[in-house]
C-alpha cells in the first residue's frame, strides 16, 4: 500500500480537524462566557463562539493544506 493511502494517516487527520474544531469553540465561548460574567451582559459568549469557530476553521484548512502538501512530496 503506498504511504499517501494510509487509513490511519486519514483517521489521525479527521481526529485532529474535529478535535481542534472543538478546542477552538470550547475556548471561544469559555472567554465569551467570563466576559460575560464579568460585564454583565449576555453576549459575548455568542461572539466568543464565532471567534472560535473561525480560528477552528483557519486551523483546519491549515492542517489540510499541510496534509495535502506533504501526500504531494511523497
């Protein structure tokens, strides 16, 4: 089997992209919340949870690109 069909290669990538995404949204609204909490409004958590979402989704193109480069060279 050639190394650039590796299911574990594929399974690794698809554990990391879900678990950063979830990192990145967990933070987001972990600081949205205390802000909250310390403001005393009630909208920072949706902003903290966009912020998140954003950054998780930067982070997961970024590793794709990674992955995709790196299956290229080989």
């Amino acid at each position: 089997m050639p190394p650039d069909e590796n299911p574990w290669r594929a399974a690794g990538l698809v554990t990391a992209i879900g678990i950063e995404l979830a990192v990145c949204v967990g933070l987001g609204w972990w600081v949205g919340a205390a802000m909250d909490r310390d403001n005393g409004t009630s909208y920072w958590y949706l902003v903290g949870l966009v912020v998140g979402l954003v950054a998780g989704i930067g982070s997961a193109v970024a590793l794709i690109r990674k992955f995709a480069g790196e299956r290229r060279k080989q």
